[in-house]
C-alpha cells in the first residue's frame, strides 16, 4: 500500500512505546482503529499506555483508569474540575515513569488542551489526532497549538491551511466516518426487513453525551407525535453509546413510534444505510451519515446561556461539516432557538415522504463525503504510519 511502513524492523528490535490520552466515545472509536493498525504496520512490535474506553481496550490497551470523567461538556466540567485536575495529574506522573516515545492525544478538546500543554514543556513528542475546529471558532487557537505540537493529523482537508503556515507539519488522513468499510446491500435489505418492514425508517441519533441525551429526547418525541398526524408514524431505529444507552432507553420506553435501541458498533452503518431519514445531534455523527448517504435533518439545543456564548463565539453560520464543507446547507440545520418540534418536523417530513427528494439530498451529501477521504486508503492506516515515520525520525536524530 503506497505510503505504507514496510519494514518493522527499522526499530532495531525495541518496541516503540505509544500512549494515548482520549476523553470521549468519539476519540475511543478512533483510538480502537488506530491502535490495530499501528499493531499491523509494526506486525505487533509496538506498546501502548494510557487512557481509553471499551473500543481501545479491545483492541489491546489497559486503560491506566476510566474515561468516563471526562465525557462531559460546556459548564458541566465545572463540578468535576478537581476529579479531572487529579486525573491529570496522574497521567503526567505515569508519562513522566514511562517515557513514552510519542504521546497522542484524541479529540476532547479540553482535555486535549490541557494536557498538550503540560506535556510540551516536558519536550514530549506530541501528536494531535482531530484538530481543534478554529475554523469555526476562536481561530487564534492555530498559534497555540502549532507551537505545542508535533504533528497533527486532521480528518478535513481544509484544516492544513490553517495550521502549515504557521510551521505546524499535518497529515490529512481523512474522515474516522469513512474507517468501516460498507455492508453489501442484500445484508442492508434483510436488516431493514427484519427491523422495520416497509414502512418509513427514522434513524435517531440523540448525541454520545447524557446532557446532549437529556436536551435531545424531549425535543425528538415531540417531532414524531406532530409526524403523526400527516401519515404513519416512522419505525425508529436508534444506535447510542454504550455510556448512554441506559438512559436513552429509559426516556423512550413510552415512544409515540415503534422504536427499536441498538448498540453503536457495526450495527450503526446498517441502521444509517436502512433508513430513510435521520434526525441527528451535530457532531461527528452526521459526516458517518453523509458518508453512508442518509438524508438528515441536524439539531442542537443547549441551556439559555450556553446558547448565548456560543452565538458569541462560534463565527460560522454553519455548524456540520458536511454543510461547510459544501459551504451550503444541504442538510437543514435547526440548532439553539430554532431546536422546536415544529420546524424540525417540517424539515423531516418531506425527507421522510418524498422518495425523489431524499434522493437529492443524498446524491449531494455524497459528493461532499467523497472529499473527506483518501481514495484507498483507510484513516487509521494513514495515520498509523504518520506515527511510526515520527518515531523512527525521533530516533535517528538522536
């Protein structure tokens, strides 16, 4: 494969020690992706330490303590803030025993931040994976972390231009959403069958946080009672986190709708693929269904003041990738005041009733997911070897 690490045995016989500090489902996904492909490129000749969640651990790290911590957001930090500064702490003490010879750091920006920072000071190699969205808001961020980091890998191909100018290397190593490779259409057909029958399919997609759950639900119920009085009401499909699955089944056990809860792993492609429509919390979810196709109506809501701070900061009119990616929104964005049932079932209804609209959307959403990824090549395989040539480099310099 082009660009690939070909000869494992540039390490001399050590093994490369890599440590990873992820906060969040998202980043663990990833992190379980890229830990089997360093695990391949170096034909297992490689550690790992530090942090992650369930997706890492079964790919082979043990986690030096839960992440759960961490998987919070906005003002929620504030009551856990001593918990989290001793966690810290205990990761730099464990880095600090280990000496590690690259540190990567996933995504949760905060923590990401935070402990970028303390590790440059100590001239730890320090690889960012996600980069920070400065193109959205508060780009004078780019400065900072170019001169903290090492490399960073960016899953957007517009992202470079931020960070290169300023002597930050980067590798585009593509969307995480394009890592699993699609299921054939007859397992898609006979998944949908089995779940849904011919009906209407609505794939819900609530958020990976219990906050973004606890706001999302609420608004969700009352989209499908107002769905219901313009036809039969859509058989929901809806895939959650292992850390949210509890109680996203607990708010929707009276749904207005047949409702069928799924586990986030695999089984999330078939239920994008299968349905007809999805009506998602932005965040990254809504590139994996631009990717797989599904027409998608995007929501966000947050507290009043929260809300507030982010129209201060945020200085984009768009908020999903794919959206300013094609810097348009082809998929309707209802987010913050706009977040009500009304428009949103609006939004939704004629994706879910109109077979040559919803085609439209997703030819479109396509075009734009194709520029997410490396042709050929999968993100954590680019990725992996962005991190070997950074270690091998490493060594020989010294």
């Amino acid at each position: 494969m082009p660009g690939r690490l070909t000869d494992p045995g540039r390490f001399a016989g050590s093994r490369p020690l890599i440590y990873f500090i992820v906060g969040e489902p998202s980043g663990d996904q990833i992190g379980g992706h890229l830990i089997r492909a360093l695990k391949e490129q170096t034909d297992g000749a490689v550690e790992f330490g530090g942090i992650g969640g369930p997706a890492m651990a079964a790919a082979g790290l043990e986690s030096l303590f839960p992440i759960d911590l961490f998987s919070v957001m906005g003002l929620d930090y504030v009551p856990r803030l001593c918990s989290i500064l001793r966690r810290m702490k205990q990761l730099e003490r464990d880095i600090a025993l280990r000496c590690p010879d690259c540190v990567v750091t996933i995504d949760a920006q905060a923590l990401s931040g935070h402990m970028g920072r303390r590790l440059a000071r100590r001239g730890e190699t320090l690889v960012h994976y996600v980069a920070p969205t400065v193109w959205a808001w508060r780009p004078g961020r780019a400065q900072v972390i170019a001169r903290r980091l090492t490399h960073l890998l960016t899953i957007f191909p517009f992202e470079a231009s931020w960070f290169e100018p300023l002597g930050l290397p980067v590798t585009f190593v593509g969307h995480p959403a394009a890592e699993p490779d699609p299921p054939d259409p007859a397992t898609v057909a006979e998944f949908r069958q089995r779940h849904a029958g011919a009906g209407p399919v609505l794939c819900l997609l609530p958020g990976s946080r219990r906050k973004e759950v606890r706001r999302q639900l609420p608004i969700y119920r009352a989209v499908i009672e107002r769905l219901k009085d313009g036809g039969p009401p859509p058989v929901c499909l809806m895939p959650t986190v292992e850390s949210v699955r509890k109680l996203a089944t607990a708010l929707t056990a009276d749904w207005p709708a047949p409702l069928i809860p799924l586990p986030a792993d695999d089984t999330k492609y078939l239920a994008f693929l299968a349905a007809d429509a999805a009506l998602a919390a932005s965040g990254t979810v809504t590139v994996e269904l631009a990717i797989a196709g599904t027409p998608t109506v995007v929501t966000y809501n947050l507290p009043w003041l929260e809300g507030k701070l982010a129209r201060l900061l945020v200085n984009t009119p768009l908020v999903s990738a794919v959206n300013i990616a094609a810097g348009e929104a082809i998929m309707p964005e209802l987010l913050l005041e706009q977040c009500r049932p009304e428009p949103i079932a609006n939004a939704l209804a004629p994706l879910l009733r109109d077979p040559a609209l919803r085609r439209a959307q997703a030819t479109r959403i396509r075009a734009v997911a194709q520029t997410l990824s490396v042709p050929g090549r999968k993100p954590s395989e680019i990725a992996a070897d962005a991190i070997l040539r950074i270690i091998l480099e490493k060594s020989c310099d010294e």
